[in-house]
C-alpha cells in the first residue's frame, strides 16, 4: 500500500519520512494513552501522525485485515512497511501493523527500526 491509496479514505500522509496512523476509538482508554505518547513523539519531530476512529473508517481496517483497536499502521517513505519489527524477540509490527498499546519505551524501539 502506498500513501497515495490512502486518499480514498480520505487520508493525506506524507510521501517522506516515518508516518503512523492510529486506528482507535472514542471509546477505547488504551487508544487514548498510546495516542498521548504518539503525539509526543510528534511534537518532538519523530514522526508524522494521523488518528483516525474505525467507527468513521472501517473500510480501512477491513482492506488491512485490522480487527481491534488500537492499531498503528505504519508507513515509510510514503510506502506501508513491508517488514516486521521485532523487541525483546517477540514480532510486534507484522507487515506494517501493529495492535494493541505499548509502553512509551517499547515505541520508541519501534520507531528507531522502521
């Protein structure tokens, strides 16, 4: 998946640099927690960031196989990551996608190996 398929869900991310999107809920405590951290991240020039609730866009949780929340998916240089990232030997990020919340130091792992 390219960024440029994003559009059809009404997503602008950028074509350089690291981008998440957090697919989450209204609803979800843990989506607001890890989106704290994210957004931290964020101010401090790591990543860009979208957050997008899957009750407005399923259909981009359907076309990714997302079933629970929160998810991050994670692109790139305007491509989804076409690989996996593992910490502490366990795979967290499986072609792109993440679910669940991790701590802020885990994250950061993450990011460092995108």
């Amino acid at each position: 998946m390219k960024i440029e398929d994003l559009k059809k869900f009404g997503i602008n991310g950028p074509k350089k640099g690291k981008f998440i999107i957090v697919l989450g809920s209204k609803w979800c405590k843990s989506c607001k927690l890890l989106s704290t951290i994210l957004e931290n991240f964020r101010d401090n020039g790591l990543l860009k960031l979208e957050e997008i609730s899957i009750d407005d866009n399923c259909n981009l949780a359907r076309e990714l196989n997302i079933y629970a929340v929160p998810a991050l998916i994670f692109f790139k240089d305007g491509m989804l990551l076409n690989k996996n990232i593992k910490v502490n030997e366990e795979i967290l990020v499986k072609n792109g996608v993440m679910i669940g919340a991790f701590s802020e130091l885990i994250l950061k792992q993450i990011i460092r190996q995108m």
